[in-house]
C-alpha cells in the first residue's frame, strides 16, 4: 500500500489540534500551556493518552511533568525511538 502516510510530526500537531481545538498548522515547537487556552490539567491527560496510543511509547510521571510544549514532546519522543 503507498498511500499517504501521515509524518510523525503531522500527527502530533493533529493531535494537538483535535484535543486543543486550534488549527495544526499554527502548531508549532514553541505551541505550550502557556498559550493554549484548554491545554489545562485534564487536556494534559487527555494528551498523554493521545501521544502514548499514538506513537505506541508510554510516559512515567516524571515525563509527564516535562510535556510543557511541542518541542518538549519531540523531545522526548525521539528518546523513546521516535523519528521527527
């Protein structure tokens, strides 16, 4: 199958985008809590388990405190094996 595959920092910014309800292409390495309005206590959850399901990777809590913004996440996420 060579349909469209969907790059890794495509579904993040998706991911984003559905949760937060803000436009993927305004999601950039600098797109935080600090200036996303329903990037709050439960959007955090509710992200964690996108990114987990997601990119097939699980987060201890001690990463989840540093999923503060999306270069933060790429971050991490190339850690665990993932490619940006």
């Amino acid at each position: 199958d060579l349909g469209f595959a969907m790059s890794n920092e495509e579904k993040l910014k998706n991911i984003l985008a559905d949760l937060f309800e803000v436009d993927a292409s305004g999601v950039t390495d600098e797109t935080s809590q600090d200036n996303v309005e329903r990037w709050d206590s439960m959007g955090m959850v509710s992200l964690v388990s996108e990114i987990e399901n997601a990119f097939g990777v699980e987060f201890d809590l001690l990463e989840v405190s540093m999923l503060r913004n999306v270069k933060l996440i790429k971050e991490l996420l190339k850690e665990k094996g993932v490619d940006f």
